[in-house]
C-alpha cells in the first residue's frame, strides 16, 4: 500500500509518500522536507505563530513535490496521514486539516498519526526492527525512553522532568551566543574544547527510575559562564566540551537505567533505537553504541534525515495503522498534547480522555 504523510508539528513543513508491503517492508517513493529554520533563527526558537503561517503557505506546494517525486497520483494511493499532535496546535491544524480535504474530496482513510509513534516507528522502514525494542527518542521536544512492544503498544519508561535534551543544547548555544538551532553549532564548538575544564553536574545520576534533568546543568554551566566573562572563544569551546561531556555521561547512565527497567519488565529487547534530532550528535551516538554493547543488543540509529522531522516517518507510521485497518475519522481533532501511551493499537482502544476532544499544552 502507498500514503502520503503529512508533517506540520514543529518548524518542519514535510511531505512524503512511502510504500509498505504485504511483508511489512517499507521503501520512500519521495520525501521533502523544508525546514523553516532560518525564519526562527533570529528569535532564538521556534515563533508558533510564524511557523503556522509558513506552513499555510508551504504546504500545498510541498505535497505537490512529494506527489510528483514519487510520479503518483491522489488516486493512486491507499490513504492519507497526517501527524494529529503532540506539538505546536497552529500547525498541526495546518497539517491535519489539509490531509482531512485531500482524504474526503478522493474518498481515501485518514490517519491521524502520533508524531512520536512516528519517531518510534522510523526504524521499522529503514532496518526493519522486529518487536519489542528500546527506543531513546531525543528531541528539541521530547527526551524518552519507550519499550516499542507494538503497533500502539507504548510503554513511558523514563522522560525528563524539565528540558528536553535538544532544548538544553539549544539553550547553552544561546547563553554562549552562538546560532540557532544549538545543537550542531555546541558539538561543533566541543570537538575543540577540554571537557574536563569546567566540573558540571550529572543530575539523576545512579537512580533507578530512568528520567533525566537537564534544568540543572544548563543553571551549573550560565554560573561558570557568568564567572569567567567576558569569554574568549576558547573558554566557549570548553564550557561546550564540558556541558556535552556531562550530556553524555548522563545518557550513558540514565539508559543504562531504561534497559535494565525494559529487560526486567519485558525481557530483552531486540535493539537499541534512537531517534529524534539530537541523535545527529556523534559523541551522544558513541555512548548508546557503548549501552547497546554493555547489554549485548544491537544498536539502530536511522539516517539523520529521518532522525529529525520529516515526512516519511509520518507516512510510514500511517501505513502500519492502516494495515491493522486502524483509520480515524474525518471529525477527529488536532491535539497539542498526546502522550505515546495514550495512542490507541489494535488490541485495547485508548483511554476514554484520549479521544476526540482537543487539549491545550
Ligand atoms: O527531532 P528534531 O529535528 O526536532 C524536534 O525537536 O522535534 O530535533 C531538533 C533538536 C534541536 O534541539 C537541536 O538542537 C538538536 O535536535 N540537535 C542536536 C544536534 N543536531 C540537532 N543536539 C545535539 N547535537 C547535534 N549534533
Ligand atoms: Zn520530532
């Protein structure tokens, strides 16, 4: 079966149309992606109100791209996806509404797709990753660990209590005045610094339960910066070296925490996945390979592309649910908060509180 995914979350205006199989094997017919980065890179962040409005006049355009890319036709595919939330509501009813005409004027299902089902889902096209695994999902957004057990079978096995990883990266490079989106430009900038400068704090460290803390750090390295202003660019290189040293360290331990929880609760899983922008960082993606050989299971990392938002896993995810048949209907509404395990899977519809009706964030 063929479908269009449709992506409108964040700051991505994304299409995509992908192909999966009687067998479950997946293939990207297209996939277009335009980000709108340098719109928001003056205000530090994502502007919601900029955003839904580039993604109302990108859109049509976008799908058009996506649809000839992938030389088909609305009648020639099996339905339409479009991510229903979580993320910024502006444009999610950009997204979702537009999937919605394309679904009732060629008579096609629609699915509503869970942006972070989407990143969990990833690498079932790309490697195609058996159940259950252990997903790391690591965004501006969203910091997870999840036990994958199963098309809308999501278990929350450890977030963060305050900011997302990507958003900590995206903080410091703004405290230490360098662009945005943070992360590339900190990672960049610690290739050439001593992290063994600056002592940060490692918080959560050794608990059990596997969530992280990032507020802390990000206060620990503002309080070295403040002491040795005005900063020369070696001690922006060092105070980026030691923030990401301690980023990973406490990846290393806090999933470490994820898998033993996982391995205690559902047995082994069948890999380690990550997912979500801040993925793209070479010396976070050294330490999941260091957890996933620690406990002797495989590591997947999807291509950055398709790590970071995008059309395709929007796409593919609706293509999983539509071959459960599990479709939505032309009414359901956008929702700015949608936990993952809230999703509905073929076995147990979601709990009452997750259906229909729209939540603010
Ligand atoms: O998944 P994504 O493209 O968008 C969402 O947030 O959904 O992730 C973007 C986040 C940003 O916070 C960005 O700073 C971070 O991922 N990121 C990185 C790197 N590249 C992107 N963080 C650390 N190192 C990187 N190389
Ligand atoms: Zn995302």
């Amino acid at each position: 079966m063929v479908v269009l995914g449709i992506e409108t979350t964040c700051d991505e205006t994304a299409a995509a149309v992908v192909e999966r199989d009687d067998s479950g094997a997946g293939k990207i017919l297209s996939n277009v992606v335009l980000s709108q980065v340098h719109e928001h890179a003056i205000f530090g962040g994502v502007v919601p109100e900029i955003a839904a409005r580039a993604h109302v006049e990108a859109l049509d355009h976008i799908i058009g791209k996506a649809m000839a890319a992938a030389d088909k036709t609305f009648d020639a595919i099996d339905g339409v996806a479009a991510a229903a939330g979580p993320g910024l509501i502006g444009g999610v009813i950009v997204g979702l509404t537009t999937a919605k005409a394309i679904a009732l004027v060629n008579d096609k299902p629609l699915m509503a797709v869970n942006h972070l089902e989407a990143h969990a889902l990833t690498t079932r096209l790309t490697a195609g990753t058996a159940f259950p695994y252990c997903l790391f999902l690591a965004s501006g957004g969203h910091t997870q660990i999840v036990a994958v057990r199963g098309i809308g079978d999501y278990a929350l096995l450890g977030t963060t209590i305050d900011d997302a990883i990507g958003e900590a990266f995206d903080k410091t490079a703004k405290l230490l005045g360098l662009g945005y989106p943070g992360g590339p430009q900190v990672e960049k900038e610690a290739t050439r610094g001593d992290a063994a400068r600056f002592s940060l704090p490692r918080p959560m460290y050794r608990r059990a339960e596997p969530d992280f803390s990032l507020s802390g750090l990000k206060t620990a390295l503002r309080l070295e910066a403040e002491k040795i202003a005005p900063l020369s660019d070696q001690d922006v290189a060092d105070l980026c070296a030691s923030f990401q040293q301690a980023v990973v360290d406490v990846i290393h331990d806090r999933l470490r925490a994820g898998v033993r929880l996982f391995r205690r609760r559902y047995g082994v899983p069948n890999a380690l996945v990550a997912a979500g922008g801040v993925a793209a960082n070479q010396a976070i993606r050294k330490v999941l390979q260091r957890v996933a050989f620690e406990f002797g299971i495989n590591l997947v990392v999807p291509p950055s592309e398709l790590c970071t938002d995008n059309g395709a896993m929007i796409a593919w995810a609706g293509a999983e649910r539509l071959a459960l048949g599990l479709t939505d209907p032309l009414d359901i509404a956008p929702r700015a908060r949608w936990p993952l395990e809230e999703v509905a899977g073929p076995r147990a519809p979601a709990p009452a509180s997750a259906q229909g009706n729209a939540e603010s964030a």
